[in-house]
C-alpha cells in the first residue's frame, strides 16, 4: 500500500523502525502501544498534499508532527496511521520591518525565528517554556502561551494569517497581513488550537512587536514630542521716563556710600 505513496514522495516518505518507534511518545510522557504505519518528513507544501490525498483515499488516519515538544499527547502516534512532520519546512520566507511581520513556515523554531528578528529591532511575543525546541506550527496547533501572554496574549492574538492543507489535500489561505482585517469568518481563530483535527498548518504569518531596546526609544520620543513647552514670559520694556542705575547691582550698603562721596550741585557735601 506504501508504494504508491513512496513512487510520489521518494525519500521523503521514512519507514525506519527505530524512526517511527521514536513518534510513539511526546513530552507529555505517554507512549503509544505500537509504532506507525509511516513518517513523511515533509519539506514543502506538495509533499503534504501528497500525503493527505493518499491518506484520504485509503482511509488511513493522519497524526500531524511538530518537534513533539507538546504536554497534551497530541502528536503521539500508534498502529495503522500516518504521520505527517513540518519539522524540516524551516524557512523564514519574508521579514517585514516596516509593517512588521513575518512569514514562516510551520518548522521554524521559536527561538530561531527571534534570532532572525533582533538584528531587524523586532521580536515574536509566544513564549512557551519549549520556545527553544518548538515549532511555530507546533505553537499555532496548540495555541501555546508563556509567560509573556499576560501581556500579550497567547498566540492566537500574535498569527494573522494562515496557510493549511485539507483532508483532501487542499489549500486554504485564511486572514490578512494586516493589523485590521474584521470582514468575513475568522477562520484563522478557528484553526489555531485545532492540533491538526482540520487541517495541517504549513505556513503562518506573524504579527512581530518592537524589541524592548526600540519600545523604550519610541516611547521617550513620543513623549518629548507631546510634552507642551513653556511659554517664556515676555520681558515688559523699561519706561523711557525711568533711567538704567549703573549701581544697581552693588549690595545696598555700597550704594549708599557711593551716593554719599559726591557732592551736590551747588558743591555742598551731602550729609550721609
């Protein structure tokens, strides 16, 4: 039966014993009683739609593969089905500084990505504590969070747009590379979390944030451009009438004395 799919796929398609023993379990520390029927380790999108149309049209099960980081026993595979890995789809395939996001595909790892993003002053917000060993694939099927999702929400809130396979092979695109995109179902919401029950994400666009570094520059340059400025209060002019005393700046003692060396018109000494 594997043959016809191994004709289309080639080395992708992976039958090594101690390879499908290894799908058996995940991080969660469950095992499976027996190994899969097969492994496509797939590299491009084609290679999963081989994959599920031939799954669709011999009634074999599908279980999608990430890193095999997740906790819930979801990427676990047993007897009879097949699994479908994104693990090797690691390209960044756009970084947009100006509109700030990026798109991925599904084996990008977390921590990988974000080292892509410094140089560019931007960061991805979705820090689950495997963010060094996960796949943003793996993150979008499990909506995962972290620590920095009681500010920026869990990834649900950080994916604009998606890239999925059907069951029948099939490829949707689904939301916007924009911040504001309200029209239509939000299929996207809809597939995030799904953990691979309607269909194998294979592709994502991302929403990115400033860096701390560039946020703090921002926010200082916003603030000195909306702080008001003080009106400088304007200098009333001296009366023509009033004459400058050249002795105005001598403590009042010193005027006194310097007003009484002199003498009066009629050269009479003032009486000081």
């Amino acid at each position: 039966m594997l043959d016809e799919l191994r004709a289309e796929l080639g080395d992708v398609l992976v039958t090594d014993r101690a390879t499908l023993d290894a799908l058996r379990a995940d991080k969660s520390g469950q095992r499976s009683g027996s190994a899969p029927l097969a492994l496509v380790e797939a590299r491009e999108i084609a290679h999963v739609q081989a994959a599920l149309r031939w799954a669709g049209a011999h009634g074999v099960p599908v279980v999608p593969r990430g890193a095999g980081t997740g906790l819930a026993g979801g990427a676990i595979a047993a007897s009879g089905e097949l699994v479908v890995s994104t693990a090797r789809m690691t390209r960044i395939l756009r970084i947009d500084a100006a509109d700030e996001l990026a798109v991925v595909e599904a084996g990008v790892l977390n921590g990988d990505l974000n080292a892509a993003l410094a140089p560019h002053g931007l960061w991805y917000a979705p820090d689950p504590a495997s963010r060094a060993i996960s796949t943003i694939g793996g993150n979008i099927a499990t909506n995962a969070g972290g620590l920095m999702c009681v500010k920026y929400g869990v990834t649900r809130e950080a994916v604009l747009g998606l890239t999925v396979v059907l069951a029948d092979g099939r490829v949707i695109r689904t939301g916007h590379r924009t911040v504001k995109g309200v029209t239509g179902y939000d299929l996207t919401a809809l597939l995030i979390g799904s953990e691979g029950t309607l269909g194998v994400v294979v592709e994502a666009t991302l929403r990115l944030r400033p860096s701390n570094a560039v946020a703090s520059r921002r926010s200082a340059r916003r603030f000195r451009m909306s702080r008001p400025r003080r009106a400088r209060r304007p200098r009333s002019p001296r009366p023509a009438s009033v004459p400058r005393r050249s002795n105005s700046w001598m403590p009042r003692r010193s005027r006194r004395s310097a007003n009484c060396s002199g003498g009066n018109s009629a050269g009479a000494e003032l009486s000081c």
